[in-house]
C-alpha cells in the first residue's frame, strides 16, 4: 500500500496509533501532528492517512476490503465515507443509501455481469427456440388477419416477419395476445432479458416488451394488394366486412364515450339492454351523429351531477341507454342531428377504414348504417381524385 510522504518517517505501528488516535475526538488533531511529528495543517491529515482494513473480504478476488477513514465531521446522507473497496483488484462495495445506487464496474464485476447474461440469454433461448408451424395468411379468418396486419403495420421494424416491443396503446395487448392464442405468432428466443419478468424467469414474459416472430406467409402478390389497400375487399365477404366495420365502429365510440365521461369525472357502466339499443343506433345514424349524441349525453349528466340532481352512480348506469332516448326524442321531435368532429377517430378504425375498406374517414359522416355501406359499390366515391398529380 502507497504511504504518504509525511508519514514516510513512522512505522506500521506509529501509523497505526495515528489512525486510532484520530479516531478518538477526545484527542486534539494539533496534538497527534505534533507528538509524531507529522508536517501537515490539522485539516490535512485525514487526506494523508492511510485506509483502513476491515473484516470483510472481496467477492472477487478474496482478499480483504479497506475503507478510508471516515472524517471526524462527516456528515453524509449517501454513505459514501462508508463504501469499501479492494486494493489488490479494484473492486469497490458501495455503501448506497437514500438516492444513492452506484453499482461497481471493475473487471471482476463486468465479467460476472457478462456471465450472467449469457446464462439469462441462454435460457431464454432454451425456452423459446422451437420450430412454429408455418401458417398461410390466407387461412386466418379476416378479423384475425386485419388484427395482424394492424401490428406489422404498426410496428416499428416495419417487415413482415417479427414484431417489435411496442408502447401499450388501446387494444395493441389483445390484439397481440390473440395473435399468440392462434400461434400466428410466437416470442422471438432472441427477446431482450427485461422483456422477462424476474418471478419465474423466464417463463413468464411481459407481453409489450417481448419480440416476436410471425409465423404467417405472405405471398408475392398478397403483399403488394395488401399494401395497395386492396386485398380485404378482393378477397372477403362484403358481408363480414361490413359486420367487422360495425364492430370497429363500435369499439370506438365506447372509447370515446369513455373520454368524454372521465373528462367530466363520470365512468361508464354497460349493461346489456342499452348496449344492444346502442348498437341499434349504428344502423341508423353515422358514427358523427352518434359521437354528438354521446356528446350531449356527457354534458347532460355532468350538469345533472354538478348540480346535485344526481348521483354518479346513476348517471354511470344511464348515460349508455340515454344516447339512445335522446336519439328518439330527437326523431320524436324531428330535430336534425348534429354531426361531431371526426378528429379523434381511434387508430384502430382510422387504419380499419384506410387499410381495409381502401376509404378516407370522412365516410364516418355520410356511411355507418348497415344499408348505406352495402350500397358502396353503387355509390362508390372516389377518394383517390382528392389526390392531384403533376403532368408530363
Ligand atoms: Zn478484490
Ligand atoms: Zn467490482
């Protein structure tokens, strides 16, 4: 161990008692510096001593752990003067406290850090390889391959064959999870070791953080219509598009209705009855006229609320059959319906309307019954004139 040059002229021993001595705060500091004879101003010396040895032994290489004297005013919320360290390789024990997370990174340290993630790695791998039978895209049924390709063409690795961990967004989780129950794709052994939780590792994954392998083929010719916006109205039935558009539609005025409710400190409850009336209206009215009606009924209750005509619970148990009563008093009354922004239309319609039904989404202000979208091959509107192009 390096001595100091001003201690260069004691023994072991002597420094030894220097140490102890400082230890004790009986013992004046000018006292010690000049009993040894030691050329240093009294707040020097504790820079100049020595560290100490302490009990414990290093897990790296088993010699024995030092730490530096600990000042006679420390004060430290850290624990820093307590940390301990290894003069033959390094290795440092720190002593955290409160905020403090130092993690040692000496040799010794970042190869055990290395090893464990080999074996971590290797595990997975042990786990996850296997060979996934390989399914044709065109055997899923149309909502699980629409489900599909709203992943591939949400995810940011932007290929067909693996998924990215992605940020939780509306139904990303079910829509994944169903993916996996119909083994259309399945956790990549190449995943990264936080993907993983701790308890039970690595048996149990978090579903967002995982990659994963798809085990779908595409063809050629799938693809390019895929990507042109074509394939879905080529190849299903306009019926079960159209039930699927009605499910999509939906799922999204829910969530918005939900919106508007929590904005106003309401919750929404569904209850079987106003459920099918509410999805009665989607035959009738378009997606815009049902979100004002929503609208309406969010603003009606909240006042209700506010105003102590009443409770929360009861405005959470009538607002969903309401959007239907003020439907019909609205026909009752022939008012005319008001139409909503469509700003706020949910990602997961915007890409069911764009990708699948090859529309733009102001068809939510003109198409949402039934008989209107079987009527879209006559009445076809043609999007694509809203783009110009540049002559030879
Ligand atoms: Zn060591
Ligand atoms: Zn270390």
């Amino acid at each position: 161990m390096e001595i100091n040059e001003k201690l260069k002229h004691l023994t072991e021993t002597q420094i030894e008692e220097v140490v102890t001595m400082y230890m004790d705060k009986s013992i004046k500091i000018s006292d010690i510096l000049s009993k040894y004879n030691i050329d240093v101003k009294p707040g020097g010396l504790l820079k100049i001593l020595p560290p100490v040895r302490t009990n414990d032994v290093c897990v790296i290489c088993g010699e024995f752990l030092y730490k530096n004297i600990e000042a006679r005013t420390a004060y430290s919320y850290s624990g820093e003067q307590r940390d301990r360290f290894c003069l033959n390789c390094g290795h440092k024990e720190y002593a955290n406290n409160g905020w403090r997370r130092k993690k040692c990174d000496c040799n010794g340290c970042k190869a055990i850090e290395m090893m464990e993630y080999e074996r971590k790695k290797n595990e997975i791998r042990k786990t996850y390889e296997k060979e996934n039978d390989r399914i044709d895209f065109a055997e899923l049924i149309l909502a699980d391959q629409i489900k599909l390709i709203y992943l591939l063409f949400n995810n940011s690795f932007h290929n067909t064959s693996q998924i990215a961990p992605m940020e939780v967004k509306e139904n990303w989780i079910e829509y994944i999870n169903r993916m996996i129950e119909i083994k259309a794709i399945s956790v990549s052994p190449e995943s990264e070791i936080e993907a993983f939780c701790e308890e039970d590792f690595p048996n149990k994954y978090y579903v967002a953080k995982v990659d994963y392998d798809v085990n779908v083929i595409f063809d050629e010719t799938t693809l390019h219509k895929i990507n042109n916006n074509t394939y879905f109205l080529e190849y299903s039935e306009k019926e079960e598009l159209i039930s699927l558009f009605k499910q999509y539609i939906y799922n999204d005025l829910i969530i918005r209705f939900e919106e508007m409710l929590e904005a106003r400190r309401l919750q929404l409850h569904i209850s079987e009855n106003a459920n099918n009336r509410f999805i009665e209206l989607i035959d009738k009215i378009s997606y815009t006229q049902i979100l004002a009606l929503c609208n309406r009924v969010a603003v009606f209750f909240s006042d209700k609320v506010l105003i102590g005509d009443m409770t929360k619970s009861v405005a959470k148990n009538a607002a969903l059959l309401n959007v239907s009563k003020f439907y019909d008093r609205a026909v009752e009354s022939e008012w005319t319906l008001n139409h909503a922004e469509i700003d706020y239309v949910g990602r997961e319609l915007r890409f069911f309307i764009e990708k699948v039904l090859n529309k733009d989404i102001t068809i939510l202000k003109d198409v949402a019954s039934v008989e209107n979208l079987k009527n879209w091959s006559k009445r076809e509107i043609d999007y694509s004139k809203r783009i110009g192009y540049a002559e030879d």
